[in-house]
C-alpha cells in the first residue's frame, strides 16, 4: 500500500480542495468580525508557516499561543503543525508566573498573543528572558505594544505574514513527530504537559468523527465555546475542516448574550462547550424571550451534567444534549452519548480506538466490569504514555493510564463518572464521595453549580462542607438543602456547612477549580450560610 503519513497538514489540504468556500467566522461580542474559506485559510496559514520557518525555527521547536477562538488563532494552529512546529497552547487566565512556568519548562522560542493581552504580555515577559519573537495576532493596529527590557522581537501577525511569507512544502516529517503541547487545568493538582504526535491527533479526529461520537456533516454550523487554548477545543478546528463543515469562533466572549447572537445569526446547528456556558445562555434566552430555531444538538462535557440541569437545557434550547467525557491526556475525546439517544446514558461508551478498563485501588483488574465503581483506566492510539519531560511512564503493566476518575460501566457500556479519586473526603478513616452528594443538590431547581470539599477537623480528619451557587434569581434556605439529602446518602456523610457563594471558580474548561476552592475557603474567604 501507499506510504500515507498520517500528518494534520492534511486536514486543511482536504478542506481547500474539497469545500475550499466553506467559511470560518470569527465573532467579538456577538457581531462578526472575519470570515474566509478553507482554500484562503490554507494559503495563509502556509505562508504563515514560511515566515516562521524564515525566522530561524527549526522542526520540534516550540512556538507559544495565548490567543481566543479566532481567525487568527486557527492559521496560527495550521501553520506551527503544518511545517513540523509544536503548537503549545496556553491558558489566557493562568497567572503570569503559572505561564512562564509552563514556557520555559517546554522552551517556547516564540509567543503568538491576542492583541488585548498586552498587560499580561508586559507581566510575563520579564520572567520568560529566553523568548526571542513576540507575534500580536488579532490586530492591524499600529503602534505595536513596546516591551522595554526585553530583547523579543515584536511584529503583528500581518506585517509577519506579508513581509516575510513564504510558500511552504508541509508534512515533510514522520507522522510520529509532535504536534501539540497541552498543559492541564490545574484544578486537581500541578498542571502536566501532553504532548500530542500527528499520527495521535489524527486518529483522534476520525474516532471523534464517528457516527455514533461527534458526527459532523457538511452541512453543520459548528460553534466552538470550547477554547482553542485547551486540549484543541475538542479536535473542532480538525475535525471541522474534514468534513467541510463551517466552524463558528466566537472570540473571546462566551457570554450567554454573545453566543446567542453569533448562534442565532450565523443559524449554528451544532454547539460544543460545558454546561456553565450553556447556563448563561439559557439565562439570557430566559430574560429576552428569544430562541435559536437552528439549533440541533448541544454537545456537553468537562463534568458530569445532572440530570435536572440537562432537561433544563433541552428544553430550554430546543436542541439535544449530547453528553460526553474526557480529558487532556486523551486528547481529549473518551466517551460519548451517541446522537438522537434520547438521555440516559451517562457520559456515553468509547468510540472505536480507545479502550476502558475498572482496577482496584491497588490496580487490579475488576473481574466484573459492569456494575460496581472502580478507578478508570484507558489505552489507546491518542492516549498520553508519557508527561512531557517526565522520567516515568504514565502506565501501568498493561499499558493503560490512570485517568483518576471513579466509575461505573452499566450493562449497554455506558460510562458514568462517580467522582475524582483526588476529591474524595476521609472522615474518620472512611471514604466520603463528594460526586453523590453534588449529583443530588445539583438536581435542586434553585442550585446553579455545587461542589462539596473536605475541611480540615481535629477529631475526624477531614469533614465535608457544600458550597452552592444559586441560578440566578433562585433563592433556598441552606436547611432545605440539606433536607434534600436526607435520607439518599449515609447520615455521617451530611455536610457539617452549607456556603451560599455568588459565583463558583471555574477553570478555563469550565469545570469548578477544587484546589482554588478549596484554597480560599480554608483562608476564610467563603462564610457558612
């Protein structure tokens, strides 16, 4: 057979040969501000790739993004992956001294930012001596932001592309080479960098293409809430292009007004990001009596959705919630609900090229896997083996890695997480599992977000305490809450505290930052209700 790398340069060649006039459209605040093809996208980005290469980088060096889901953002992508670069994404609202921490452990020669982080650019760029070009993308402003005692070099992502672009032969490297560098969250513990190949990230674009997984057609409009700065927001910016759907970024706003106006004008069908952004949008839907005709399908993910809050955002959307599950390390796709399922399944099974497993806490192997709860363990072609930099393997004897995750696998194969092994609470040398009690408050009508966390307690260890923030305009009695529990879960399991906060820390995926919480109620921050 044909030697065929599998290279994601490929993905873009396909899109501008095949629906070349199929559109990416970038919003900021709801209005659109670009929209270009995939065959102009790809000659940009190809010589995007020239004037990085002229520039002196070489194959497997690291080129840093701290941008939105944008144009420019998407040409970045293409042109660092397509001439043998490492994308390496970086999270906007990570602290300055948590970035250059993350930059100079993966060396980062140069960093693309958005134009409107220029402050954080001025906080970052002492601590990060070593980056030699700074690229502003997002802009035709001149003049350029002045970085006094920095040698970088800086030059809008325009000027790059016009004065030193060149046409450029991509995918001359091995499939196995890398492609992207992603840190994690951060919400369980110290951020660890996946290195994904080309030969892992596309094969996880045909697994997450599957008809029973994401399913894109040609005739999709697909918004991408999910940022482009995490795990490839989900593989959209490959997947999309392959099927040669038209692929909506709406910036840096994901405000519930914002995503309603780009949704209902651009008549997107497909919507993908996690549940607290489709909670602004209902809200907003709610106050302004509007509704999004077009939309089909709302694909869910980085925490379990209750069952209440899923029903409330069906109906309210009028579009079915696909629920899904997964992480950076798996780049990030591991289960989901196949289309048109009706609810009921969980987070869904594995598409074809990943595989599960439920261990012990030893690490034995379950001798039934349907059923009880266990640890997760996964294996697969787009599964990390190894943390960037690490010394050690990431798996086990057998190949899999320990996601950290407590689950069950029902009878059909439907996953269902029960919970982080990291937040379970030890009260009086038992477990507690904080993902029963927040599964049962997140079903009241009047709770938005909920996280259950162990304090600190002299006789016990550690007990649990409920922080709760309210949807808007709800109110209930912190007693009613615990009321709700009664009788569901084991009486010395019932939270000693219930805090009403007016807004729950989320990392940038969306899910509730534990450590943060955690971190800033033993500091005093949150007073017991």
């Amino acid at each position: 057979m044909q030697k065929y790398p599998l290279t994601i340069d490929k993905f873009l060649d396909h899109a501008a040969k095949w629906s070349g006039t199929q559109e990416v459209v970038t919003a900021s605040n709801g209005n659109v501000v670009s929209r270009l093809g995939y065959a102009q996208l790809r000659e940009r980005s190809n010589r995007l790739s020239g004037a990085l290469l002229n520039l002196g980088l070489q194959q497997g060096d690291r080129v840093g993004t701290l941008a939105w889901n944008t144009q420019s953002h998407f040409e970045m992508y293409y042109a660092i992956m397509g001439c043998g670069l490492v994308c390496h994404t970086l999270n906007p609202r990570f602290t300055a001294a948590h970035l250059a921490a993350i930059i100079n452990e993966a060396e980062d020669r140069i960093l693309a930012v958005a134009a409107d982080l220029s402050p954080l650019l001025t906080e970052l760029l002492p601590l990060c001596p070593h980056l030699e070009h700074i690229i502003i993308l997002d802009t035709k402003e001149k003049p350029l932001p002045v970085f006094k005692n920095h040698t970088a070099k800086v030059c809008a992502h325009e000027v790059l592309v016009k004065e030193h672009g060149t046409v450029c032969k991509w995918g001359q490297f091995d499939e196995e080479s890398p492609a992207g560098l992603c840190y994690t969250s951060g919400t369980t513990g110290k951020p660890k960098g996946a290195l994904y190949t080309h030969r892992s990230n596309y094969l996880h674009t045909l697994r997450a293409l599957q008809a029973d997984a994401m399913a894109l057609r040609p005739d999709d409009v697909v918004l991408a809430a999910v940022p482009m700065f995490h795990a490839n927001a989900w593989g959209l910016p490959f997947a999309a292009p392959v099927v040669g759907a038209k692929l909506v970024l709406p910036g840096r706003q994901t405000d519930g007004e914002s995503l309603a106006k780009i949704m209902r004008d651009e008549k997107v069908t497909i919507a993908v990001g996690v549940q607290t952004v489709w909670l602004g949008v209902i809200e907003y839907l709610d106050a302004s009596g509007e509704n999004l005709p077009d939309l089909k399908r709302v694909l869910i993910g980085g925490s379990k959705c209750p069952d209440a809050l899923m029903h409330r955002l069906e109906s309210r959307l009028g579009a079915e919630i696909q629920t899904s599950w997964g992480m950076t390390e798996l780049s990030p796709l591991g289960t989901i609900a196949p289309p048109n399922s009706a609810g009921g399944h969980g987070s869904g099974r594995p598409p074809m090229g990943l595989d599960l497993k439920l261990t012990d806490v030893n690490g034995v192997t379950l001798s039934e896997q349907r059923g009880p709860v266990g640890h997760l363990k996964v294996k697969g072609a787009s599964v990390v083996g190894q943390y960037y930099k690490a010394k050690t393997t990431a798996l086990d004897s057998e190949g899999y890695f320990d996601t950290g995750d407590l689950a069950s696998i029902d009878e059909n194969g439907n996953l269902t997480i029960r919970g982080r092994t990291k937040d379970l609470i030890k009260s009086g040398g038992e477990w507690i599992n904080p993902a029963e009690i927040e599964e049962i408050i997140g079903a009241h009508p009047a709770v938005a977000l909920v996280a259950a966390i162990g304090r600190p307690d002299p006789k016990w260890g550690e007990r649990p305490v409920l922080i709760v923030e309210l949807s808007l305009g709800k109110t209930v009695e912190p007693a009613d809450l615990l009321v709700t529990l009664r009788g569901k879960i084991a009486t010395w399991w019932m939270p000693d505290q219930v805090v009403l906060i007016p807004s729950m820390p989320l990392a940038a995926t969306g899910k509730i930052d534990k450590v943060r919480l955690r971190a800033e109620f033993n500091k005093g921050k949150y007073a017991a209700a």
